[in-house]
C-alpha cells in the first residue's frame, strides 16, 4: 500500500537535518527517511514521487534550487 504524506514533512526534515544537499542527494534522503514508494501532497498538487515534490518546490520558490535550502520565513498555515 502506497503510503502519502504532506510535503511539509520533507520541509521539516531538511530544516532540521542542518545538511547541505544537491537535488540527487536530497531525492536519496527523502527516499531514505519515507521509502521510495511513498507519494507526496500538498493543498495543490498529490501523487507526487520525492522528485517531483523537488520540483513543485522550486517552481513554487519554496526551495532554492541552487543550494536546496527551504526558505525559512515562508509560513503555511495547515
């Protein structure tokens, strides 16, 4: 059974793992802590691999897509 979690638990993680990644290194750590069959969401998107919720993050200026660092002043919320 696939298991679907809220993108803003991938934002928590990275903020608190204090890591410096590159997209490859982030898609294994998502991967890593979720299990790679695991789909994301978020209030505007769903079904979403660990790639997938990279991108949407980075089209949404959520995530720089340079360094792969949350930008900690953007607030949600639910």
């Amino acid at each position: 059974m696939t298991k679907y979690i809220h993108g803003g638990e991938v934002k928590r993680m990275v903020l608190a793992s204090d890591k410096s990644y590159t997209r490859d290194s982030l898609i294994q750590e998502i991967n890593d802590q979720f299990g790679e069959e695991t789909r994301f969401y978020s209030c505007s998107a769903e079904n979403m691999t660990a790639d997938a919720l990279i991108s949407f993050f980075v089209a949404n200026g959520k995530l720089n897509p340079v360094n792969f660092i949350f930008n900690q002043c953007e607030s949600h919320s639910h």
